[in-house]
C-alpha cells in the first residue's frame, strides 16, 4: 500500500467520525437558535385550535361529588378544559393555580382525569384540592387522543360555542395565567359577548 493510499483512507475515516459530530453541531445550533428567538415550549401548535371540540361523554370521579363531563357541559359558557392525573408531578404543582382560576365566575373550570386509578385520582384530589365544576373519567386515555393530548397537564379554553380557541401545554404557572392564558380567555369571552 502506497503512502498516498494511507492518506486517503484516514481522510475518510476522519470524515466518517466527524460527520456525526458535525451533525450534531448543526442541530444544536438550531435548536439554540429556535431557543434564543423566544420559543414557547408550551405553544405546541393543535390542529383542533379553531374546530369544535372532540364529541365524548366521560362518567364522573366516584366519591369526587361533582358531575361528569360530556361534549354538551362546554357549550353556552366559555370553559377551560384541563386534563390531569394523579401520578402526574406538575399537576401537583399547578394545583394551587387552578384553585385561584375557579374562583373567576366569567368562566367554568372542569377536569379530564387522564389514565388514573378512581382512588388515587380522590386522594390527589383530598390532598390538592378540587377545583374543577366537573370531571370526566379518562381511564383508557381515549378522550385525550381525541383532544390531541400530548401529555398531562394540558388545559384547553373552549369557547361558549364549543370551539376551542387555545390550548396551553405544560403546567400552569401565575406568569403564564397572567402573560398567556388570561389574555386567551379575554378573547374567548370576548367572542361570548359579540355573539
């Protein structure tokens, strides 16, 4: 083997292990760049933005002494859908910021407990509090794929049309009750009062 043949084969090789490395550089950079522009990791886009929301009819929460929900409960007030369960850990910590929404009377508060035990979803419940009008068992998580759940928490504002008009990924927090989901809420409310 000649020298220059030696040469070209570690060229290659260098190449070959750099690539992925290069790749990596690539994608880093762009995500830095998505992250530096203001990305909202909660702004996951929802196709059913716009559409009316998914037909369903979920059974109540035994021992949660508040009703189910079903398509009908969203329609003639605006509603903030939320889906939560037991197991998850930020739900545990929007808890207290649910509680403080329920008590707004311009709008209505219900649950869609997600893939949960009846026993663990009270006991979360009893622990955290209820702030929710209504709950709708989702023990299957069949609803949620309807909503286009990705993952729980999610909440979701529903027009008095029975339109959804945002839906907010993540756990909720003061800041972004205030900065993103009270301005999204005006909007619906204010769809309410135009008709």
């Amino acid at each position: 083997m000649s020298a220059v043949d030696d040469k070209g084969g570690r060229a290659r090789m260098r190449l070959i292990y750099l690539a992925p490395l290069a790749l990596f550089a690539v994608l880093a950079a762009v995500f830095l760049m998505r992250l530096e522009a203001g990305g909202d990791p909660s702004a996951i886009p929802s196709a059913l933005v716009g559409h009316p929301a998914p037909t369903f009819d979920l059974p109540s929460l035994d021992g949660a002494e508040v009703p189910g929900l079903k398509r009908a409960d969203l329609d003639g007030k605006v509603t903030l859908v939320n889906v939560f369960a037991s197991w998850c850990v930020p739900c545990r910590e929007e808890a207290p910021v649910l509680e403080v929404l329920a008590k707004d009377d311009r709008f209505r508060l219900v649950g869609i407990n997600y893939k949960d035990t009846a026993a663990n979803a009270r006991r979360f419940l009893g622990d955290f509090g209820n702030p929710y009008a209504a709950i709708g068992v989702d023990a299957k998580g069949r609803s949620a794929i309807d909503w286009g759940v990705y993952g729980v928490p999610e909440t979701f504002v529903v027009g008095a049309d029975g339109i959804i008009r945002y839906k907010y990924v993540g756990p909720l927090s003061d800041e972004a009750v205030a900065r993103t989901l009270m301005p999204e809420i005006d909007k619906a409310l204010g769809n309410q009062a135009g008709g």
